[in-house]
C-alpha cells in the first residue's frame, strides 16, 4: 500500500498545517523491516504536523491510537492530540528510540516505524531517502538510512565538483606527495643493474 509522495520544498515553520503529509510506505507485501515508510513533515512543530499523518494512516493503517518520538529533533511534544473523533496519546523515549524515527500505534495493526526526514532536507535528498526507506531489501535504522544518504550526496558532490573543474579546464584533483606515499609506503623499485652498488 502507498500513500502519494508530494515533493515540495520544504520551509521550516511557514507552510500550514492542513498541507497533505509527505509519505511514502512501503508496500504491504514486502517483508517486514525496521522501518515501515517515510515521513518528511514540512516543520518541527509536532502539533501541526501529527493530525495530518494521523489522518491519512487511519484508513490505511486503522485508527492510530498511540505516537512516540525522539525529543531530540521536537521541541514540543504534546501529550495528548485530537485527531477526528478520537485522542492519540503522544509520548517520547530519548535513549530507547532512534532520534529519526516515529513510532505509531494502531488499534488493529499493531506496530509502524517511520523514518522521519528533517524539514530542512533538500527535495532530491529527501527523494532518495523516500525510495531507500521503502526498498523491499532495506535493513537500516532510521538514523542509519539519514547517514547512507549523506554520504552518497557527499559523494555525488564531489563527483560534480570534479567533474565542473575538469570541464572548466581546472587542474585535477591530485593527492599530494604525502598522500600518496602515505598510500603505498612499501613501493617497489626496480632500479637498473649498473645503478646497484655492491
């Protein structure tokens, strides 16, 4: 089952809390993972965002009764939220759950864990990071799919920026001496008879 994905740019605390959620779950017939799907809420305002959520889950889901979060990434957390006819209690573990993860409850279901994609995230960032928490082989946590994703968008910038400077006519970029004997200190030198001395 999946819920549409709606990549706009995300801007921290100015678009309204009736905005339709940024999900993405994986598919119902996948295998079960750590991570069940991807929320990429539009601020850090928990209030605002959670009804929205809870809204579009209910029906898939059924009636979500029960939210914890990290408070690392909330600055507020409401202990309690009405959402369409019903009150979801919302509690928080600092140490016991992944700062980058929502846990959700639901009478029928049991339970969902979310990634939940920073605010601030680049849309293309936020794009991977949708397609990696919903890949029928992932096996990351939460805060593990954030650090695989910044690292392929480090690498994918270096490989831009290498690229710009050799299409500019720039000089490669070349480790340095240090660097490369550092890299191969036990090198091999073939040095002609006449050059050995005994």
């Amino acid at each position: 089952m999946t819920a549409t994905i709606l990549l706009t740019p995300a801007v921290e605390d100015r678009i309204p809390s009736s905005s339709p959620p940024r999900l993405v779950l994986a598919p119902a017939d996948t295998a079960p993972a750590l991570i069940d799907g991807a929320w990429w809420p539009h601020s850090r305002d928990l209030a605002a965002e959670l009804p929205a959520l809870i809204d579009t889950l209910d029906p898939l889901w059924g009636r979500i009764t029960r939210v914890t979060v990290n408070p690392t990434f909330w600055p507020v957390i409401p202990r309690k939220m009405p959402v369409h006819g019903h009150v979801v209690h919302v509690g928080w573990f600092a140490a016991e759950q992944d700062p980058h993860e929502l846990l959700l409850l639901s009478y029928t279901v049991g339970r969902w864990d979310l990634l939940v994609i920073p605010p601030e995230t680049e849309p293309a960032t936020a794009t991977r990071l949708m397609a990696m928490a919903t890949d029928p082989s992932r096996s990351l946590t939460a805060t593990g799919l954030i650090e695989e994703a910044e690292c392929l968008g480090r690498d994918r910038d270096s490989a831009v920026h290498r690229a710009q400077r050799r299409s500019s006519g720039g000089p490669a970029l070349r480790p340095s001496p240090a660097a490369a004997t550092a890299a191969a200190p036990h090198r091999e030198v073939n040095l002609p008879a006449a050059a050995v001395r005994p």
